[in-house]
C-alpha cells in the first residue's frame, strides 16, 4: 500500500512537470498566474432542497471544476454566532481567502463582525445589503433581479391559467418577495388584465406543513397556476401536482418533480458572480463590493418550459425575454396601482432594476388578494 | 365577509382538520397508550421524524407506499423500544429520557435521511368521498387520506380494548397503581414497555403520513412539534383515545385556520393564530385542573395529575 | 456509601457514558465508511485542539450553562419544568423592547437595565408555570411546553409586527440597540461576556442551593413536599421563588443573545437552546457546578461539528446523534449509581457474597 502511494505520487508529479511544460509552451501569461485558492460556501438550509440553498450549491459544485480551487462547505448553520465561527474556523483553520455566507440574514451582525475581525479576508455575501461607508471593504454583496424571472413566470402563466386565478404562497412579506409577488402578477395581467393572484404567507423561510395547507387552500378557491417564494418549493410543487394544477418554479429547476405541472421557472444563476468574486480574489483585483445583474448580465435564468406550455405563451414569453436581455423593458412601468387603489408608480416614470425606490417595496399591486 | 367566504374558510378548516391532523391522531392515541401504562414519552417527536424518514425511505426504495407504512411502525416501535428499556432502569427519568430520545431519533433521521430530500417516491392514496359534489372545496374536504380511517378505527378499538379486554386492564392497572398490578403477580415493567413500543408504532404511522401523504415530501422542517404537542393533546383528551380524535381534529383544523383565513383575503395575525391551539389547551388545563384532587382521568403513576 | 465512593461514582460514570457514547458513535460513522480514528481525533481538535476551537467551544457553552439554570433550579424544587425557550425568548424581547418605552442611560449602566428587564421578563414567565402548578394543579411540564410555543409566536408576531424596526426591510427585526449597550469580547479573546455570566450565575445558584437557608428550604421541598409541608416551610413560596430564578437564568441569556450576539431581536434568535438546556441540566443531575463542565462538552461538540462537516463532508446532523448518543447513555448510566461500591464490585466476582443491602 505503502509502495503504491509512493509511486502514484511519483506519477502525479511527473504528469504534473509535463503539464506545467506544456502551459509554458502557448498560454497566455495570465493562465500561469493563477493561484489556488480556498473558498468557503455556508449554507443556511440543506444542499439539496431544491431551492435555494440548491441554487447555492450549484454555483459551488461548478466552483469546484474549476483548477486550482479548493471548495468547503458547510450547510444547516443557522443565522446565530454559528455562523460566525463557522466562518472564523474556515479562515483560521481552513485557510480561505473568500467566504460565501448565503443566508440574507447571515449579513448583520455576523458577516459584518467577522469582516471586521479578518481584514484580509474577503467575503461575498447574497442578499445585496452592503453599503458604502457602513459597511467593511472586505465584504461585499452579489445579488440578482429574479423578479425578471418572475415576471416571465407571470406571463406563460397568464396564458395558461383558465380560472384566471393564480396563487402565490409566500414566506413573509419583505421587499424582495413583495418584488416578485407583483413581478409575477403584473406579467400575468399583460397578458389578461382580469387575473388576480391570492397570496398567502406561511410566515417563515420552511414551514412544509404549512406550505401544503396554503396549496390545497388556495386550490379549493378556483386558483389554477401556482407560484411560490419560500426555500425549497418542492413541496408546493408537488401537492400542486397532485391537485392537477400547473405550477411556476423558482430558485432552482423542479421540473423533474412535476414534469406534467411545471410549466416554466424563475432560476438564479450565481456562479456568474460567484466566479467574478474568484476571479477578483485570485487576480488579487479589489474586492467587488456591490454587483447584481439580472437575465442580460446572467445572473438569473429561466427553467426550459414544460410539455403542457402552449406556442403562444411561449413565444410571448420569449419576446419579453428578448426585450428584457437588450434592456429594453422595465417591469415597473407607470402607472401602476397596489390593491388598495392608491398609485405607486406614476403615468410615465418607469423604474430600471436599480431604481432605489423598489428596494423598499411595501405594497402590493392592482389584483394582487392579500396584504403584508 | 360574505357567506361564500365563510363557507369556503369552514370547508377549509374541516380539510385541514382531517389533513393536518391525521398525524396529531397517531401521536396521540400512541402517547394515549404509553400514558395509560404510567409513562410520558416526550420522545414521540423524535419518533415522528424518524418513522416519517424510514417510511419514505422504503417506500421510494421499494416502490411501495405500504411498505413504506409498516417501515413507518416498525423504526417507531424500535425507537419507543429503547425509550421503554431505558426508562425502566432505576433512576432514570422518563422525561429526561424522552427529551435524550428526542434528540437521538431527530439526528438519525436527518442523518440518515440526508439522501432521500431529493427523490420523490410513491405516497399513499385517498377517498374521494365527495366525488358527488360540484364544489371543489367540498371535494377537497372530503378528500380522506388511507390513514385516517385506520386512525379513527384504533381510537374506538383502544377506549374499547382499555375498558373490555385484560390486556387493556393490565394495561390500565400498571398505570394506576403498579402495586396492586404486582400483587396479581404482573411485570410492570413487561406491560410498561410492552404499551410504549406499541404506542411507539402507533405514532410511527403518524409519521408515515407526514412522509407518505401529507406534506408527502421528505426534509428537515417536517415536523413542528407535533411530537411534543401530543403530550399536551393526551392531558386535553384526558387519556380518552376516542376525545384524542376530537382533540387531534380541532389542533389540525386550527392549523389551517390561518391559510385558509388568507385565501379569502383576511391577512395578518398569523403567528398570534398559530398560538391559539397551544393557548387553548393551556387554558382548559388551568379551568380544569385544581390542586386539591387529582385531574379526572389521569393514570395515578404518571405523576402528570398532581 | 461513603461520600468518596459518591464522589468517585459522580465523576466516573457520567466519563464512561461519554466515552461509551464516542465509541457508538465510531463505530456509526463507520458503517457510513468513514474512518472512526480521523473522526475523534476531528472531534477532539475541533472542540479543544487549538485556541480558536477552545473559544468556539466556550463560545456555545455560555448560553447552555444558563438554560441548563432553568431547568435545574424548579428541579431542585421538585418541579420538571422544560419552558426554558419560552423564558429565553420573553428575556430576549424585554431587552429589545426596553427602548421603546424608555432609553435607558449609555454605557454598562444601561446594559445592566436591560439585562435586569430580562430576567426580570424570564422569571415571570416560569413563575406563571409555578404559579400554575401551585395553585391550579396544572403540570409544569405541560404549561412550561405551551408557554414556550405560545412564547415563540408572540415573539414572532411582535418582533415581525408592532416592534419591527421600520428600516429592517428584509430581515424583520426590532430597532437595534445603542452601541454603548452592546456587550463586547472579554480582552482580545473571542469569546464574550457572556460566559462569565453562565459561569457567574451557576456558582451563585450552587451558593444559594448549598449554603444559605432558604437554598436548603427548597431542596427540602424538592425531596418531599409532603415533608416540607408539616415543618412548616411555605412551600408555594418556595417553588415559585425556584421558578423565578431558574426563568431569570433564561431570561439573562436572552438578553445575553441580544446584546451580545443579534443587537436587536429577530426570528435568529430562536434556536432551540433552551432545550438542550434540559439534557444539560439532567446530565449534572440538577447540580449548578456540574452544568459548567457538561455544557462546555456540549459546546465543544457543536463546535467540532463544523470542522467534521469541512475537513470529512460528514452531514451537520451527525453531531446531534453523537449528542443524542451521549445522553441517552449518560442518563442510563445513572441506574448503576450506588451499584458501584467497592463491596458490590467484589459480589459481582465472588459467587458467596453477601446480598446487596436494599438500595433505592
């Protein structure tokens, strides 16, 4: 045994001289100057819930193809001091130059804390929290205009629905889910301006009880497309099935739970900034300190549509695509109304993705049932 | 709110009730079980998860929902097992224990369960008993999971059993006073143990439920206490297993009073509707109890009527 | 039995369930095909091998030593009360919601307010589950339960509701202190004050227990209310007092977690510390000192957990079965207790020895 290690070793450093040859001959001088890097994935939830926690992963397990990369992750770390040591061991006695802290609510006080604690280590956390002044240099936030992919959801769904009733269960009523609840409706109402969408709030990040019981609830009212914004939406989309409706995904690809209900998806796509993050740390380039991107920067995409998708929700949905990935459209274009009347966007102002204003969103728009 | 509105969260409520608390039924007629035999087994939460874990898993490696069901049984009896053996010793506390069970049963199982978050596999069907009717609520209502009947036949079964049959006898004279059981010459211990392993598998096809029909997914966030709730169900239902149905059913049906509340559009206040089952119980307890004569019901042993 | 062979069975048999526990739980990972060796020594490094993992370890034990309080103290009154994350929590909320109705002054005066408020919040909220007990009948186990599920969705609904601070958009939390309130690290160490208040309060409730009047009035009650009650020693009184302080334990740690860790109270802050505060306690069988060793094993185990999951990929729940390993044994370990006394050692070799004298 002993032997054999030996000369596998032997092996691998031969193989390794030849290789390292071989670059000298053609590569680019940049390719020589990489160097390995440890980075570090936290995780809220479990790898695999097809959610959320999943989309991370995902970017880490593409992470990990790459030379010269060293990933360690740890999952289940809950937004307490946790976290905080948990980052602290990878920097102490993992040795990671780059941190990626998932959860949103991961930023204060721990990353912060930490960040402080480590100035030489760089931290990269989603959730697009950090401000300039406030917060250390060595932290920074990616974080992606999903509401793109929502509003595209929103669209096929419109063509799809036939009791124009569409439902949403979400987890609390923050900004970033206000955002997608009325992406999601304003892209169904382009369609059809008589559709609503009843919204029901579990009151928390994974509660699948819960989750199943606002499906079936929400069925029972004549609601025929779902969509969701909790962490693993895999329960969602299966009670959905189960009740013969069609659903719209989100965080990741459920297709393969549901293939005859899932008719399209809103997915992030974060090695995009997860790479320029590793890129900007092995280049030794200054730290990214606020990226996000929507489709056209590839921060997010969307699910291939299912079987059941009709031509013609597909090809309007593509052409809002198209207009979205030249820059051409903004969801939140005046005027628009919330559900109690009142005008939230003005005849003529149309807001871009980086419109401060929706950072703060606290309303819910015309034809959206239910209230924060 | 108009009356299609009331109708609609009543029908949803009753659903509920039946979906929610299939699993609360289970959990209760086992601790029911276990109580009436003189001891609290607060390890029914771990025994809920890890049923429900085992019993996806065999259904999604066999193929088959039943198998998964009897899997479901089977890892909760085991699991109530080693409660049963353990609390048996001397000085040890049966409460301690259930908390240590807890733990153990919950870390297995999302040990173990770690590779079955992803697949789907195959759940338990159900009744259409309102195939008759035209509103999709009052199907959806009717909708009774296989579970269910099984449920309600053990509850009649028990409060039968416990009052006509020896086993039922010794069962309740081993919780009421386990001298006078000795003196007939009974092991406490056998019957004890024997009445938390059975109790045990009774909670495991709650699980089973939670796992197989409703949510009928596998991950960490299944279960919110239904374990430990039971506990509370069992006092509720003074140890009656056919009022631990009635109990199981309100609990469930309180559990979908707030989705269904906000499908029809009154938002707000969930959390406060997801403290009135606990407040509920806690307030019948406190207008019930009293402190001179011991709580109607109670197994004399369980030191749980004062 | 003499007290050397007590205090000789007090140390070795909760070491052997320990130990007993590491071995089952080698030989678990095995079966998974995980090498048992790398897995303890992992264990070991990461809860006490270099300074980083000993202050992790510190770290987590902190607020167990004081849940472990709330627990222990009503147990040594007789009463099984395992609401501790209930007053944890209602601890946590007092001192977030303390500046809303009043500034306190800056500085460690103000902390001290705040602090005081949560104790002042825990306390009352075990006290209504002693009250209970007392006077209604009703069994603490059952209502301390209740209290905590209703005490974590008030919490929920205020913190997320009436509370919530106006530009916690997307992490619902109440407004967050003031600097000047917030409790810092002892010197250049990582750890925070905290773990001289657990350590703090746990040698001041073993004072209390073992040195003054009224500690011994309450074990008395503990072992025998009946007893207690014919020597004339109020015995609602008593238990009530045990269960306000065993809450205010609590109720400090909630406020602890706030000023110490959160700043401000949010859905993070609910994380079921206050039930493994009650393995703690049972494991040092309701002794205040023995929770100070107990917890920082625990602590030291959760905070191996992290690295067996970097260095060896094993799944975050593996510690909670190395945990639920640990107690079961340590618990069931207790039924030798007065059965290891050197004459009963030479009974278990010598086949004419003499019959055990009756034991309880």
């Amino acid at each position: 045994m002993h032997k054999e290690t030996w000369n596998r070793r032997e092996l691998l450093l031969g193989v390794g001289a030849a290789g390292i040859g071989a670059l000298g001959s053609g590569l680019p001088i940049s390719a020589l100057a990489q160097t390995s890097i440890t980075v570090g994935f936290i995780y809220v939830g479990t790898r695999d819930d097809y959610g959320y926690n999943q989309a991370h992963a995902e970017s880490a397990a593409e992470l990990k193809k790459l030379p010269g990369i060293k990933v360690i992750e740890e999952e289940n770390v809950p937004e307490t001091q946790s976290v905080q040591r948990s980052m602290q061991g990878m920097i102490s006695q993992d040795g990671a130059a780059l941190i990626f802290p998932t959860s949103f609510g991961y930023f204060n006080p721990h990353v912060v804390t930490v960040a402080q604690r480590n100035p030489k280590t760089r931290f990269a956390h989603c959730g697009g929290l950090w401000t300039q002044g406030k917060d250390p240099a060595n932290a920074g936030s990616y974080f992606g205009y999903i509401d793109e992919g929502q509003y595209l959801n929103g669209v096929v769904a419109g063509h799809m629905s036939k009791s124009k009733k569409l439902g949403f269960i979400a987890a609390k009523p923050i900004p970033q889910v206000m955002r997608n609840i009325n992406a999601f409706t304003l892209g169904a109402r382009s369609v059809d301006p008589s559709i609503t969408t009843t919204v029901i709030f579990t009151g928390d990040w994974s509660l699948p009880v819960k989750e199943a019981e606002a499906t079936n609830s929400l069925a029972d009212q004549g609601v025929d497309v779902f969509t969701m914004h909790v962490d693993s939406p895999k329960v969602i989309v299966e009670t959905a099935a189960r009740r013969r409706r069609f659903v719209c995904g989100y965080h990741a690809d459920q297709s393969k739970l549901a293939p005859q209900a899932y008719l399209t998806g809103a997915e992030w796509n974060w090695i995009t900034p997860v790479k320029a993050m590793v890129e900007a740390a092995r280049s030794s380039k200054t730290h990214p300190n606020f990226i996000r991107g929507g489709l056209k920067e590839g921060f997010v995409k969307t699910s291939p549509y299912g079987a059941m998708v009709t031509p013609v929700a597909r090809k309007n949905a593509d052409d809002v695509k198209a207009r979205m990935l030249k820059g051409e459209f903004n969801i939140f274009a005046g005027e628009i109304k919330d559900n109690t009347g009142k005008v939230v966007v003005a005849k003529g102002v149309s807001l871009n993705q980086t419109a401060i204003e929706l950072e703060s969103m606290n309303y819910l728009v015309e034809g959206v049932i239910g209230r924060g | 709110m108009d009356i299609d509105a009331i109708s609609s969260v009543v029908l949803a409520i009753l659903a509920g009730a039946i979906r929610v608390g299939t699993p609360f039924l289970f959990v209760s007629l086992g601790e029911c079980l276990t109580e009436k035999a003189g001891r609290i087994n607060l390890g029914l939460e771990g025994v809920l998860v890890i049923s429900a874990m085992s019993s996806f898993g065999v259904s999604y490696l066999s193929g088959s929902a039943w198998a998964g069901v009897l899997a479901g049984a089977g890892s909760g009896a085991l699991l109530a097992l080693l409660h049963g053996l353990a609390s048996s010793l001397r000085r040890v506390n049966d409460i301690a224990m259930g908390v240590a069970i807890m733990m153990l049963g919950i870390g297995l199982a999302f040990y173990l369960g770690k590779p079955l978050i992803q697949p789907q596999a195959p759940t338990l069907g159900s009744w259409s008993l309102g195939f008759w009717s035209d509103s999709p609520q009052l199907r959806s209502a009717l909708e009774i999971n296989a579970l269910f009947p099984l449920g309600v036949a053990l509850a009649f079964l028990m409060s039968w059993a416990f009052a006509n049959t020896r086993w039922g006898l010794l069962v309740r004279m081993v919780g009421d006073s386990s001298d006078a059981a000795r003196a007939l010459g009974t092991s406490v211990t056998l019957v004890r143990t024997l009445a938390t392993t059975a109790g045990g598998a009774i909670a495991g096809l709650g699980g089973a439920s939670l796992s197989l029909y409703y949510p009928g997914s596998w991950n960490e966030g299944l279960s919110s206490g239904q374990g430990l709730i039971a506990v509370a169900l069992v006092i509720f239902a003074r140890w009656r297993p056919v009022a631990c149905l009635g109990a199981a059913l309100l609990f469930g049906g309180a559990g979908a009073l707030g989705p269904a509340l906000q499908s029809v559009g009154i938002t707000g206040y969930y959390y406060l509707f997801n403290a009135v089952p606990y407040a509920l119980t806690l307030l019948i307890l406190v207008l019930t109890c009293s402190p001179h004569r011991v709580l109607r019901g109670a197994p004399a042993e369980l030191g749980v009527g004062r | 039995m003499n007290s050397i062979t007590e205090a000789w069975e007090a140390l070795l048999l909760p070491l052997l369930a320990i130990v007993g526990a590491l071995i089952l739980f080698g030989l678990f990972v095995a079966l998974a095909g995980y090498n048992a060796l790398e897995v303890w020594m992992l264990l070991f490094m990461g809860a006490f091998g270099d300074a980083f993992s000993l202050q992790n370890t510190l770290l987590r034990a902190a607020p167990l030593m004081l849940t472990a309080l709330c627990m222990a103290l009503p147990a040594r009154a007789g009463l099984t009360v395992i609401g501790g994350e209930g007053a944890l929590l209602v601890g946590a909320l007092a001192c977030a919601s303390v500046p809303y109705l009043w500034q306190p002054p800056s500085g460690w005066f103000g902390l001290a307010f705040l602090l005081a408020a949560s104790a002042a919040a825990g306390a009352a909220w075990i006290a209504l589950a002693g009250y209970l007990r007392q006077y209604r009948g009703v069994n603490e186990t059952i209502s301390s339960l209740l209290l905590s599920y209703v005490a974590v969705n008030v919490f929920k609904h205020l913190v997320e509701g009436p509370l919530r601070d106006p530009s916690s958009l997307n992490k619902p939390s109440t407004l967050a202190l003031d600097d000047s309130w917030l409790m810092g690290s002892i010197g250049t160490y990582d750890v925070h004050w905290g773990l001289v208040w657990g350590i703090g309060a746990c040698v001041a409730a073993s004072i209390w227990l073992s040195r003054t009047t009224h500690g011994f009035a309450t074990r008395v009650v503990g072992g025998n209310a009946k007893a207690a009650g014919l020597v004339g020693l109020p015995a609602h009184k008593l238990v009530i007092m045990a269960c306000c302080l065993g809450g205010a334990a609590a109720g400090l740690a909630g406020g602890i977690e706030i000023a110490a860790v959160h700043r401000a109270a949010n859905a993070s802050v609910i994380a079921g510390l206050g039930y493994t505060g009650i393995l703690v306690s049972f494991a040092a069988r309701h002794h205040p000192l023995a929770i100070i060793p107990i917890a920082i094993l625990l602590g030291g185990f959760a905070a191996a957990g992290s690295m067996l999951q970097r260095r060896l990929g094993l799944p975050d729940a593996s510690v909670q079965v190395l945990l639920g390993f640990v107690f079961v044994l340590i618990l069931t370990a207790e039924a030798a207790r007065g059965r290891l006394g050197w004459q009963d050692m030479r009974a278990w070799w010598s086949p004419s020895a003499q019959p055990l004298a009756g034991r309880a």
